[in-house]
C-alpha cells in the first residue's frame, strides 16, 4: 500500500473564536497538516483575527452574535468535502480530527462526535456536566439515539451538512445538527477524546445562568417535529444538498444512485 493510501483525508476546521487570543497559538500549533483552519471571528476585542491570521488560518469575521451563528459562516465558508468543527479555547485537541474524519470518509459513520472526557479539576463544571446529561437524555427520547455526549467536537460532509438546513445561531446548532441528521437517517456514532480545562470563562456553560439559556436553547431544538428542514439565507437548495449523507458520499466517490 502506498503511503498516499494511508495519508489521512484532507478536511476544512470550523473554529468559532470570540476573545481566543491565549489560546489561538496552541489550537491552530496542531490543526493537522494539510488542513485549512477556518477561524470564525464572532466580535473579538482582544486580536483574535489578527493572531489567527498571523498563524496562517482563514479568518472569517460573522457579526451576528452566537456560537451557532459563528459554527455555520464556518461551514459557508468551507470548500472541502469533510469539515470538522471544534472548540478554540484550548480544551480540546484538533490533531485528534485526523482519526475522527478518516473514518467518516470510509463511510464508518455520517456525523462522527467527539465524546468529552475530562481531564484535571475544573476541565468541566459540574452544572455544565448536569445539563449535557439532561440533554442526552432527552435526545434519545426524542430520536432513540444513545449519545452519551453532545459537544462541539465533530466531523461530517460538507454537502450533506448544508442539505440539513440548519436554523438555529445560538446555542442549539450543534443539538439542531444532531436531530436532524437522525431524522435523515444518518448513522452518528461518538469517540472518546480529552476534555481539558479551557483557556478563559467559557461563554455559553462558565455560569448557571449560560447553562440555563443553552439548555433552553436546545429544548426549543428538540420540540421541532420530525422532518423540519428549511434553507437559511445565503444558502443553496437542491437535489446535491439534500440529505441523508449517503448520498453525498456516493457522489463523493463516483458512485451511481444508492
């Protein structure tokens, strides 16, 4: 086998960026090589753009305030079949998407979730842990999907992600993106990977009260009945955005019809 066979897949990262400039060094330090790193800055006031960009990233700049809002002028901007998204406060390893989206691209799974497990005091607050498991739960009454985590650490195909029509620009995307994908029949799995303490106050689970407005956020996601689907603005309709993500990848590698 050649080396080139064994070479992981080339992917887009979506990093939503609000006031990451201590952290920006260490995440980007280890976007895997090849990669195009896509820093979605979301109002920063401390240099975040100007560092990302001094690092070599693609700098996107999204007005609109929210992590949602941020996640997909991300996926707007991506141009790869294969985007991963991942956090940019340093508590996550982006090297570890290498792994993550050969495995999408072997058609292992269609959304492949990075489950968080923390490492050290203080990598995930005891309140913020309390409102994933709530949402778990809630989930696999929703969908029957048996997730035991709903974090930002994922991978998927670009075109099938667009054709899930995603709507929420809160807190509720990545929820939103779940749910969706298991109405189109998407086979989502999740992989272990380190949670470490982040770098500063995070902005949506740092207090009780971010938690709550995040759990409600995706309480709101949860109550759309099966099947809802609509195309945001900016965005393209059609057959090639249509999901399930079988069908992106069937055209990916040249296939007929599925």
């Amino acid at each position: 086998m050649t080396s080139s066979a064994c070479a992981p897949p080339r992917a887009d990262l979506v990093l939503p960026c609000l006031d990451e400039a201590e952290a920006l060094p260490w995440v980007l330090a280890r976007v895997p090589s090849g990669w195009r790193a896509v820093v979605v800055d979301n109002g920063s006031t401390d240099g975040s753009a100007d560092i990302a960009r001094g690092l070599g990233a693609t700098v996107v700049h999204e007005s609109r305030r929210g992590f949602g809002a941020a996640c997909h002028a991300g996926l707007l901007a991506a141009r790869a079949d294969l985007v991963c998204f991942c956090d940019c406060d340093a508590s996550m390893d982006p090297g570890l998407l290498a792994s993550m989206a050969a495995r999408v691209a072997s058609g292992e799974a269609d959304l492949l979730l990075g489950r968080r497990r923390p490492q050290g005091r203080g990598a995930w607050p005891a309140h913020a842990r309390a409102g994933n498991l709530a949402l778990a739960r809630m989930l696999r009454h929703r969908t029957g999907l048996r997730l035991h985590d709903l974090g930002p650490m994922r991978v998927a195909r670009r075109e099938a992600l667009l054709g899930l029509g995603l709507t929420d620009r809160r807190s509720g995307y990545p929820l939103q993106m779940v749910v969706r994908a298991a109405d189109a029949g998407w086979h989502i799995a999740e992989t272990d990977v380190p949670y470490l303490p982040r770098s500063g106050k995070s902005k949506v689970t740092g207090t009780w009260r971010g938690t709550w407005h995040a759990v409600r956020d995706m309480r709101r996601v949860l109550a759309e009945p099966p099947g809802t689907r609509s195309v945001a603005e900016g965005e393209v309709s059609g057959p090639e955005h249509s999901p399930p993500a079988r069908a992106a990848r069937a055209a990916a590698d040249g296939e007929g019809s599925v």
